[in-house]
C-alpha cells in the first residue's frame, strides 16, 4: 500500500507519540509506525522523573490530566556519602521550580489512549525498515505490518525510533561525528510492590558502589544499585539485591522497608551523541539522537525538549512557510543537549565507585562531592541542572 501524510513519524516512546499529539491539535496530520506491540510499549520499565518543562508540554498536549492528579511533586532531593546524608533544596536554590515523579509507562499510555481518541491511531508492530528520497519534498518510509511492505510519503520525517532505531543511520556518515562514551559498571533496577522508604529520591555514593532510592506511587518503590558490566540477572538474588541497598542507602536510624520484587533488569551506562540531528527532510528527537547514563535523569525529558523544539519549528514551517527554525534545529538542540551530558556524566562520575580510578581520583571525587555539600554555589549550579533551569538557559542562547 502507498499513503501519504504530513509528518510521518518513526516510533511510539515519548518523543514520537508526543510530536503526534502536539501536532495533532494544530491541525496538522500525522502517522506513527511503531515495530512492538501496545502491551510491550506500555509495559517497558524506564524513566520517571519529570522536570518542570517537560511536565508543561505534557499539559500543553492536554496530556497532563492523570499527571496532574497522580503525579509525587518533590521540592527536594537527598545525597548520601557513606551513609551521610544530606538534602537539597531544589524549590528554594532554583527560585520555586521542583520535579515530578510520573512514570514513563504512565507517560506513554496517557498518549497512546490520547492517540486512539483522534481515530488515527498508532499503527504498532509496523516496523520502518527504510527511508528514502531524503533530500526531495517527498521523502518515504517504507516499512512493514501485518507480513506485507508499505510505503508512507510525507512532507517531514521524524526519527522518534530510540538509540537502536534505524533513523539515525540514514544521515550519510560523511556528514555525521559521533560523540561515545561507555562506563565501566551498570545498573541493577528492580521494581518492588513496598511503600517508599523515603519521601524523596536519595542518590547514594558508598565505597561498595552506587544506589538510588526512588518510587512509582505511594505504594510501589523503584531501587537501583551499580553492579559490574559482566553481572548478569542469575549474579543478583533478591537477597543480595537487598542486603545491597541496605548498606548502600543506610544511615542511623533509618531502615529500608523490603518487599516483592516485580521486576528486575541491568542496564549498561553510555553517554552518546550523534551530530547532527537533521538531514534534508528527516529530524531525529530523543534517544535515537543522545543518550545519557540515568544518573541525572535526563533522557526522557531531553526527548521532550527536542521535540518541543521540533514541533514549534514545523508548525512555523506550516504556518507561513519559514525554514529558519527548521535549519537552526540541531544547533538550538545542541547547547541543551551538551549542557545535559556534561550534568549528566558529572552525577554519574560523582556518585559511582570506579575501582579503576586512582586514589588520587577518588580523593577528587570525594572533595567534589564535600564542596556540593557545603557551598550554596554548588548546591544551586546542582539544583538548576536537576530540575532543567540550566538546559532551558542553554538552548534560549540561539533561539
Ligand atoms: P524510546 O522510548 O526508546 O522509543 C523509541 C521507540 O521506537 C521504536 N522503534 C521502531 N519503530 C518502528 N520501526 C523501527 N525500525 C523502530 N525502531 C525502534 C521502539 O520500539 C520504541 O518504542 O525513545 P524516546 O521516545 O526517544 O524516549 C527516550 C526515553 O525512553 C529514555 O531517554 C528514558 O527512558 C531514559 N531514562 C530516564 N529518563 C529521564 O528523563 N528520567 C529518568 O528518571 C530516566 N530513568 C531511563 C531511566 C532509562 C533507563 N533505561 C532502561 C535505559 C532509567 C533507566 C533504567
Ligand atoms: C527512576 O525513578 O527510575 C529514576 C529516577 C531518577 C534517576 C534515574 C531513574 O536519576
């Protein structure tokens, strides 16, 4: 079959069904091709930390309903070193801003029913398989569904398809530089059905490695901890994952409250960049451009902000014909993106034990985290990246 639509995008996360939404109340037509079914896209366990921006575009999307409802808004965000502890007040450092707690699962089905209210709904496991004619006023994706090839024009392609999609592979290399980074440990994550023990997330630095305490609603916890590149799942018994987190996150008079465990996955860390983000027709937003380790939680509200961004520039394409927001969009992306990886990798490095590192290195990182402690200075530059104040600063520079 051949069909044709106005923006044809790539991939049912956050960034493609958000661009359909925002687009869609402008009037302007879209299809999103997904290749996993609705189940898996709405089960995958991932982000869930909402900065301020992102949670405006989502009310902008008229997205916000449950958000607004559910959503555990957090003035405060607490950082442990050995068993210290100490908090940071974000609303007070930032002027007034704080972070929500909303999951990316809850993000992702409030768009998707969103999408089957306008009666074009996501067209899952349809998996793009090519694009082509990039360059000319007609570019296509071909892909497949339902055994059979397709074939969808359109007047602008999104690359909404993650770090593994296929989007960002059909940007000549010629053209490209790629920025890569990969870290020497990972991430344990485990979903478990027990009250949080904490009112608000707690990063935690211990010489036996990194863990975080972090939540999904009052009633179910979300808790990590750094564990070796080669661990697998059959390494990490519920126990040990426990007994972990206790001495981990442990301070004096506080205990962490275990339960079942729902889920468990290992993610490896990587900082990434792809540049640039735009070739001829074709816009990449998201995970399928940059990715960043988890430590700072970043990646789910970097793929708003670059698609806001995208948006904004192709309804002014619509509107009157200007391509100037369309061409500055990797450079107006980029400020903002770097400004994430270079916060995101700082968390990262601050808070994880890297054995590799001398003891010259691991006093630095001990003194970096003593000054974010005890220096309003620190503290505020921490809060702004945490809460998204210094990345909206960055990407306003060209805008
Ligand atoms: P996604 O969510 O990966 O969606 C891409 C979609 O494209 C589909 N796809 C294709 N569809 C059709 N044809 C093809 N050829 C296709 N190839 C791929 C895929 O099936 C998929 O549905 O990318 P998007 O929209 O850019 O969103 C990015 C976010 O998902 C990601 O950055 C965050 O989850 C990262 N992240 C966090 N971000 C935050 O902002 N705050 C956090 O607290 C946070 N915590 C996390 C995280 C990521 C984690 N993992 C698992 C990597 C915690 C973890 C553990
Ligand atoms: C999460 O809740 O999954 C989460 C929160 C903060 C992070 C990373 C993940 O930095």
């Amino acid at each position: 079959m051949n069909h044709h639509t106005q923006v044809g995008i790539i991939g049912a996360g956050p960034a493609g069904l958000l661009l359909a939404q925002l687009l869609y109340q402008q009037g302007i037509e879209s299809v999103v091709l997904e290749s996993r079914s609705r189940e898996r896209v709405e089960s995958r366990q991932r982000a869930g930390l909402l900065e301020q921006g992102t949670v405006d575009r989502l009310r902008q999307a008229g997205a916000a309903d449950r958000l607004d409802r559910e959503g555990l808004v957090h003035e405060g965000v607490i950082l442990s070193y050995n068993g210290q502890r100490h908090r940071i007040n974000l609303t007070e450092l930032t002027g007034g801003s704080c972070v929500t707690i909303y999951a990316q699962t809850e993000v992702v089905k409030d768009l998707i029913r969103l999408r089957v209210e306008t009666g074009n709904p996501v067209l899952f496991e349809a998996q793009a398989t090519a694009i082509k004619a990039i360059t000319s006023s007609t570019p296509m994706i071909q892909y497949t569904h339902n055994g059979e090839e397709h074939f969808l024009t359109c007047d602008f392609l999104a690359g909404c398809d993650g770090f593994h999609g296929i989007s960002r592979q059909f940007i000549p290399e010629s053209l490209t530089t790629v920025y890569d980074k990969v870290y020497p440990y990972s991430w344990l994550g485990i979903l478990a059905n027990v009250p949080p023990s904490t009112h608000e997330l707690i990063y935690a630095y211990h010489d036996r490695g990194f863990a975080l305490h972090s939540m999904r609603s009052p009633e179910i916890s979300r808790l990590y901890v750094q564990c070796d590149v080669t661990d697998t799942l059959a390494d990490w018994p519920d126990e040990r994952i426990w007994a972990e987190l206790q001495i981990r996150l442990g301070t004096t008079g506080w205990t962490l409250q275990e339960g079942p465990v729902l889920e468990k996955t290992i993610t490896p860390m990587r900082s990434f960049v792809s540049e640039p983000m735009q070739y001829g027709r074709l816009f990449l937003a998201g995970d399928s451009a940059h990715i960043v380790p988890p430590t700072g939680a970043k990646g789910l509200n970097m793929a708003v902000a670059d698609t806001g961004q995208l948006f904004d520039a192709l309804v002014r394409w619509y509107q009157d014909g200007s391509t100037t927001d369309l061409d500055n969009y990797t450079a107006c992306c980029m400020r903002r993106v770097w400004r994430v990886q270079e916060f995101s990798n700082f968390m990262t490095e601050m808070l994880h034990h890297n054995r590799d590192k001398s003891s010259f290195d691991q006093h630095l990182q001990e003194s970096r985290f003593n000054q974010l402690i005890t220096s309003r200075a620190a503290s505020t530059l921490l809060a702004e990246n945490y809460v998204g104040m210094a990345a909206k600063r960055a990407s306003e520079v060209l805008s």
